[in-house]
C-alpha cells in the first residue's frame, strides 16, 4: 500500500472509534473539540453503576489501537489527567486537516494562518514513590530542571505550537520519513501533546529532542529549531555526553582484542567490593601457612561501598566528597568501575543529579604531552576541545552551581614526576601552561573549582598526590566467593560449562585463594574454558606453576603495552624486562631468607631496579597501608605464593641460562658422578633447604622449583621470552622423578602432602 492510500485510511476513520481508542496523552487525557460528550452530575450517596465499554470491533490492516507502556515517561503523567479548558482548540491531524493538502498549489488561505493552541500547561513534575526516585542512598538522584522531562516536553510542544497545519503536516511527514521507529499512523493519529509524548515514549528524550530540531531545521524553520537548541541546550550537552560515554564503554577489551569476539561491560560485569580503607589490597592467606611472613591488615565488610555511592559518601565534618582516590592491585578492574559508572550515568540509571560526566584518563594526557618536543603548553580548554571537539560545555563547567564530574583513570600511567610545591597556581581555563603544571592545578582543585574529581591508579603511584587534595581514598578489594561464581556464570552462558571451570580451579586451594582478583578470574576463564570442552582435560587439578606463568607473562606484556606503547600483538621481551623480574626475583628469594614478605626501597637499589618499574609498572607489587609513626614506604608481591613464585623462577633462570646452581649454599651434600649445576642437585638442595625449616617456610617454593622444570613450563611457556625458541630443555628429569619418589617414601608425615604436589608439577600431563 503506498504512502498516499495509507494516509486515506488513517483520516476516514470512524469518528466514534477515534473517541473509542484514543491514546491519553503525556500530560493528561486531553479532551479535543469534538469531544462533546455529556457530563452527569452524580448526587452524593448515589450508587453509581459503572458502564462496561464492549471490546472495540476488529480493525483493518491500516487501524492501530494505541496503548501507552510503563515508560518512565508515562509514568510521570499517569497522575496529571486534565479536562480542556472552555474555548481551547486541540490540534487534531485528521482527515478534517487535510482537505486541500494533496495539491499544495490549491492550499487555503486559511492554512496560512498559525494555529493557536490553549492546551493547559504541563504540570509540575510528581514525585513519584518508586526505585527509580531515590532508594536509601538517595540514588538515583534528580535531574537538573533544564535537563529533565517537564522542560524538554513543554519547549518541543512550545516549538510546534506555533506551526500553520500545512507546516506541521509537512514536519510530521518529514518526521517520520527520517525515524523509522515511528509509524505513519503513529506520527499522524492524535493531537500535538499526542504526537510529542509518543515520539518522546518511543525514541527518548534525547532521539526526539534531536529529531524535532533537525526537521525543524529541514522544513526552514531555522528560527524555531535555533531556540529550541538554545533552550534545551544544557540537557543536548548530556546527550551528547551520553553518547559518547556509551561508545566507549559498552564493549570491554579483555586481553588481546579478537577480531569478531566482543564482551559487553552489561553481560560480564560483576562490581568488586570496594573499601573505605586503603591497605594495599593484599590478601594475607595461603594454602601451607596459617598466616603470612608479616602481617597485613584487610579491611572490614563494614566498610565496603556500591562504585555508584563513591559520592554520596561524607567527609569527617559531614560535607559530601568532592575528591574521591580510587587504588587496587593491577588488574583488579578500576577501569571497569569507570565503565560501570558512566554506563549507569548514561543511561539514567544512577548519580542523575551529575549534570555532566566528563572521562579523561592520564594515559590521553600523556599521549599528549609526548607528542611533541618540548611539549607544547595547553590550557584546559584545549585539551577538552582536543579530546572532545564537538562538546561544547565550557560555559557550564564554569558555572557555580554546576555540579559535573571529571573522572581522571590511569594516574600511573602519567610517568613524568609532578612537581606539587613549586607548580604555579592557575585559576583560568584559558591560560596555556606546560601540562604537568595543568594536571597539578587540576588536581589541586585551582581550575575548576565546582568539579568533583575521580582519580584511579595504582597504589604506588596514587600514594605521591598530597593528602590535602584528597577527601577519600577508597580501594578495590576484588571478589567475594559468591562474586567469583557470579562472574564464571555470566561469562559462559551454557551453565554446565561455567560449573565445570568453577569446579576444576577451586580444586587447587592456591587458585581458589588468587581467583579473589578479578584479572585471575579472567586468566581462569582464558585458560580452562577452552580445554575443558574437551572430555580428556580436567582428570587431575590444575598445575598451578603453568597458571602463575601465564599470570607473570600476561602482566609484563600488559606493562609494555600501557606504559611503553608496545603494539598488541608484537609484544617482544627485551633484556631489560628480563633483568627486571631477574632483580626482582633475587630480591623476593633474600626476602624469603629473611622470613618477609615486606621490602623498601633500600632492597630494590640493592638489586639494581627503578623504584617505579618494581612497584607500579610491573603490575607483580603494591605499596602497603604506613601509618604516621612509619618512616618508610613499604611494599609487597601482590600475593604471597606470587613472591614464591618470583623467587623460584629466579632460581631456575639461573641455573638454566647461566648454569649457577644458588642453593648449593644450603646443601652439605655432594653426591657422587653428578655436577653441581645438574637438575638432580638443585632439586636436592631444595629439597635439603625445605625439609630443615618450619613447615611451609619453603614449601611452595618447591612446588614451584619443580614445576618450572617440567617442560610444559620452561619449553613450552617461557621460550621465547627469557631465551631463544632453539634453547634446549633441562635433561635427566627422570632422575629428578626418582629423586622426589624417595624423598616421599622417606619424608615426615606432614610433608609428604606438598612432596606429592612437586612431582605432579613436575610430570602431570594435560591432555
């Protein structure tokens, strides 16, 4: 059926099925002209029989009945039914408004004239008593006057009121040739306040906003489009912040991007818990030991907070937070929490009462102060208009009463040190300075004194901003048991997959222990998800010395690829990242002869490493919680096990590459017809260091020594990386086999648990 026939059949309607089925409108049910319908005076006591209107009759193919949904918008008017005033004219596009209009050469005089409406003013705003007004922590929050529904409504109906009907048919025909989510039927059927609701109920209030100034705009109504931007122009700004904020979270990157494989932020997302207090964000269990070297505190269930109340939270003095400090451990998912949180803003689901979100991250700061030599001096007007050119929101930042956020990720990644005391203070958004100068005074609170700031990073780094521009730090703690299991059954939609992954991991109590950061659930899911489609996999629990390889590697690339901008998929090992974990393993197994798992700054000089490349850019270490009395900073692995780890590697690395056996120290023995620098010694010595100290001083490093011979570890994982693809394997492991076969039948009782778990590690087969 063409467009001209289907415009016929709408406007010769019955006139009784027309009062039968109209729509209410969004601000009422709005009585036409035509409505004459009697009113009844009911006397008071009167029983009032209630007339039961008959099911309307089938309508043809071009008949729509019209019921409005639950939108939000709906809602809002559900309440707000007014009767017409005496003598207001409701603009109807029926059959009556198109008399003539097939030949616009023979239009009528009468059609020039502008149609004037006494439609009653929309109402104020309900408040209404559901979730979506505020729960206990006054989420989600009020929007601005100018940018909430009442004000958008009444300034598009004020824009088309003053339409002649010729105009408003041809912008309702232009409408809908331009949106197809509304029907000709849809776009025509009804009066103004009809037409607006509906395309605000099917598009929402942006799309429509957008759309009325666009055919406004098409059909030279330049003038009205031009006031309908100015007056609506604070809540286009959010629009458009929105959109922006949705492209660039809604699809998240877990490591190396695959082209056709996406995960979105709403089908994977698990929130972590997140603290008040800032320890560093290591958890202090282990699988051998009852507690760890040095003690280290863990914050409380009390403290934890939603991401979407970061501030709604209160200083000391009872004023909100204007500068929340996000840390955790590397990989523990801040950039998932911004994700979280704009995706949440943008869509109105929470922080309503933000008039505007802006996401700028260190790493874009960087990228531009490196761009050029020396860098160029830039105020904060244009790196706003550099990073978001078509945003045109300065005059609103600057307001007082402004209340935006600047969310602020990756401060590590800004690499060049901030001078905090001698940085010139800067209050104009239009002076250019160096950008380290820019981003103190940001910081600081000088430029833009209304924003509130949100500024994530890792502990080592975030530690350097004065506390004094500071009004909260909270950390990312990771997944509680239940949030682990969660994220295993969101990322695998076939249940029975999820639960065999959970099963299989959560057999090795180390993995169960580390699955607490959400990068190992990640690395939990790469890994077993694939090869447990396979019946053959899965017999025996997992080695959990391949696992802490992959977590090692994966980390040290992620480190080339943020901090050195190292493509993805070239990431190439260089002799300086291998000394680094080199230094660093010596350095964790003299911190396992010291009984600690603490270091200072003192021990990484000792062994030759940049105090930022051991602590922050590694993404292996943390910087722990120092109260006022301590002098120093102190550190650690970012889990016990993982500093075992380190240190065994350094070991192997050693006597692999440069044929040193570093246990020979602790060994009285010298069996006969074998070298020292044979894998059955140093096994030996190993075995000699751990059965002479306390229970599980150095029993994991064991475990691991072992598992790091085993050629799936050292042939397959780390070729490549530490030494070339042609580097042989480490020979006469059987020897070593039968070595630890003895050592089983001839250990204590409570050692020949672990003695067990060395030879798995050593010759368990995957397939």
């Amino acid at each position: 059926m063409d467009s001209d026939t289907e415009v016929e059949n709408i406007f010769t309607k019955r006139k009784d099925e027309e009062k039968l089925n109209r729509p209410p409108s969004s601000y009422g049910s709005m009585k036409s002209d035509s409505d004459d319908l009697e009113e009844t005076t009911v006397e008071e006591g009167e029983e009032v029989e209630v007339a039961v209107l008959p099911e309307p009759p089938t309508r043809a193919v071009t008949g729509m009945q019209m019921f409005r949904c639950a939108s939000p918008e709906t809602l809002y008017t559900i309440g707000t039914e007014q009767t017409k005033p005496p003598g207001a004219l409701v603009i109807e596009t029926r059959s009556s408004d198109l008399e003539g209009l097939s030949d616009m050469d023979d239009q009528d005089e009468d059609e020039d004239e502008p149609l004037l409406t006494h439609s009653p003013e929309p109402p104020e705003p309900l408040e209404l008593e559901d979730s979506m007004q505020t729960n206990e922590n006054n989420q989600p929050g009020k929007l601005h006057p100018m940018q909430d529904l009442p004000h958008i409504f009444k300034t598009i109906q004020s824009a088309l009121t003053g339409l002649t009907k010729g105009e408003l048919l041809s912008f309702k025909m232009r409408f809908y040739h331009w949106e197809r989510k509304l029907t000709l039927q849809q776009a025509m059927e009804g009066d103004l306040l009809d037409f607006v609701d509906k395309t605000i109920e099917l598009l929402g209030l942006d799309h429509a906003l957008s759309q009325t100034i666009e055919t406004l705009r098409n059909i030279d109504k330049v003038a009205e489009a031009n006031e309908l931007h100015d007056k609506c122009q604070r809540a286009l700004v959010r629009f458009q912040m929105n959109n922006n904020l949705r492209s660039k979270h809604r699809i998240i990157h877990e490591g190396i991007v695959q082209a056709g494989k996406q995960s979105f932020l709403n089908k994977v997302y698990v929130e972590p818990q997140i603290s008040t207090c800032s320890y560093g964000g290591v958890y202090p269990s282990h699988e051998l030991r009852p507690h760890p070297p040095t003690p280290v505190q863990v914050p409380g269930p009390d403290t934890f907070v939603s991401v979407n109340n970061l501030f709604r939270l209160l200083k000391d003095d009872g004023t909100p937070v204007r500068t929340v400090v996000t840390t955790g451990l590397a990989g523990v998912g801040m950039s998932l929490c911004v994700a979280r949180f704009s995706m949440d803003w943008a869509e109105f689901r929470a922080n309503r009462d933000l008039q505007f979100v802006i996401s700028l991250s260190f790493q874009s700061l960087w990228i531009l102060r490196t761009r050029t030599d020396p860098p160029e001096d830039m105020s904060f007007c244009n790196v706003l208009e550099y990073f978001l050119p078509d945003l045109k929101c300065l005059k609103y930042l600057q307001e007082e009463s402004s209340n935006f956020l600047l969310i602020m990720d990756s401060y590590d990644q800004y690499q060049a040190p901030l001078d905090w005391k001698n940085a010139p203070v800067i209050n104009d958004i239009n002076t250019p300075v160096h950008l380290d100068v820019l981003t103190v005074n940001i910081l600081r609170g000088n430029l833009i004194e209304g924003a509130r700031k949100w500024i994530l990073g890792r502990q080592a780094a975030v530690s350097q901003i004065p506390s004094k521009f500071i009004d909260i730090v909270t950390e990312i703690q990771g997944f509680s048991d239940e949030m682990k299991d969660e994220y295993m059954t969101k990322r695998f939609t076939e249940g029975r997959q999820a639960e065999k992954i959970i099963r299989h991991y959560k057999r090795s109590p180390t993995l169960d222990i580390l699955a607490r950061h959400p990068f190992v659930c990640w690395i939990v899911s790469a890994m077993y998800g694939g090869l447990l489609r396979s019946d053959d996999y899965g017999t025996h629990p997992p080695r959990l010395t391949l696992f802490l390889t992959e977590v090692m590697i994966i980390q040290m690339n992620r480190r080339l690829e943020f901090y050195y901008g190292q493509p993805q998929h070239s990431l190439k090992w260089s002799t300086k990242d291998c000394n680094l974990l080199m230094g660093m393993g010596k350095m964790a197994f003299k911190m396992m002869e010291r009984k600690t798992s603490v270091f200072f700054e003192e021990d990484v000089k000792k062994v030759g490493l940049p105090l930022w490349e051991v602590v922050v850019s590694s993404g292996l270490c943390s910087e722990l919680h120092t109260t006022a009395s301590d002098c120093r900073r102190k550190f650690s692995f970012i889990h016990y096990t993982l500093q075992e780890f380190i240190a065994a590697l350094y070991v192997f690395m050693m006597f692999h590459k440069e044929s040193k056996n570093v246990l020979d120290a602790y060994s009285d023995l010298k069996p006969k017809f074998l070298t020292n620098t044979s894998a059955e010694v140093l096994v030996q010595n190993a075995l000699a260091l751990t059965l002479s100290s306390p229970l599980g001083l150095y029993d994991m490093f064991l475990r691991l020594l072992c598992g790091l011979m085993s050629p799936d570890c050292h042939f397959s994982l780390l070729r490549g990386y530490f030494y070339p693809h042609s580097y042989p394997k480490v020979a006469k492991l059987d020897e070593v086999q039968r070595l630890l076969e003895q050592s089983i039948r001839k250990a204590p009782e409570n050692r020949v648990e672990n003695l067990k778990e060395c030879l798995r590690e050593l010759i368990q087969s995957d397939d």
